[in-house]
C-alpha cells in the first residue's frame, strides 16, 4: 500500500462550500413548498366550504338563487352532480345500467398484446387468438364524465337512480360571473 499517494488527497473546499450553499438552499426551497402547499390545500378547503356550503345556504335562507351586484358581478348557485362506480359495485352498476336501458354508455375495451415481430398474427381474427394462446384482457368502464351527465340526465327528467351504486353525489356551488 502506498502511503504517501493517501496522504496526498487534496480537497477543493471551494467548490464543497458551493455543494453546501447550494444543498442548503434546495432546502429551505423544499420547505417553503411544503408550506406553500399547505397553505393552497387550506385555500382551497375554504373556497369549498364558501361556494358549496355557506352561500348557498345563506342564499337558500334568503329565498334567492341569483343576484347581481353593483359593479355588474353576478351570482348564481346552481347544482352539480358527481357520480362514480367503484369496483366492488361495478358488476351490479353496470346490469342496472344494461336492465335500464343505458348499456350504451359501457365502453367494453379488449386488449391485445402480441410481441414485437408478431405483426402479422395481429391482423388475424379476434376469435382465433385464445387458441393461439395470445394473451387476451377485457377491460369495461365508463368514462366519469358521461356518468355524470347520464345522472344528472335522469335524475332531472324524474327517474329513479341508485345513487349509491352509482356513487352519486348532489350538491350546489356558487359561481361568481365578473363583468
């Protein structure tokens, strides 16, 4: 062993006060987002709170759905829907759908996979692939979006909705309309 090469290690401590500095001010940057973050999640608890309960109520209380302000703003509270299915319910969900008639919005997606060089056994039947043992997935869902507004649909025009298999949820929220 070489002694004298381990004894002449030299260190630039320049450039580790400048890998310190800089450390240093990755955290204080990541707590400061921390904090920011915090403070957005509370912000936003407290819109949600003002648009979807207190104006609303106070409104309702008021016998007033919508008003305007001087300076031209005008506020209304209107309701909104939100529907989701969630895998524990997504057999029985998706029969209510099909025995009411709303099958349709069920997007029944098969997937599948085949190898890079397996071009050609792609563009043969669907029926043939499980007998070449391709490996075959069926996936059904329905997009959130066409949920919602399949629910707020019948539920406007007067149907009956399973609003817990459906996940529905009912609710008002205030929007605020500058001039």
């Amino acid at each position: 062993m070489d002694l004298e090469a381990l004894s002449t290690v030299i260190v630039d401590t320049n450039a580790a006060k400048d890998i310190a500095t800089e450390c240093n001010k990755l955290i204080e940057t990541q707590k400061e987002r921390a904090i920011t973050e915090e403070k957005l999640k509370t912000l936003k608890e407290t819109e949600r709170g003002l648009s979807e309960q207190s104006i609303p109520n106070l409104m309702q209380e008021a016998g007033i759905s919508e008003m305007k302000l001087d300076d031209g703003t005008a506020i209304s509270v209107n309701t909104f829907y939100a529907a989701n299915i969630s895998k524990a319910k997504e057999e029985e969900a998706f029969n209510w759908l099909r025995d009411n008639k709303l099958g349709d919005i069920i997007k029944n997606n098969v997937i599948l996979q085949f190898g890079k060089t397996q071009d050609e056994d792609a563009n043969k039947l669907v029926v043939e692939l499980k007998s070449k043992g391709h490996n075959v997935s069926q996936k059904m869902k329905v997009e959130p979006m066409t949920l919602k507004a399949t629910v707020r649909e019948q539920i406007e025009k007067g149907y009956d909705v399973p609003m817990d298999l459906l996940g529905v949820f009912i609710g008002n929220k205030t929007t605020i309309k500058r001039k």
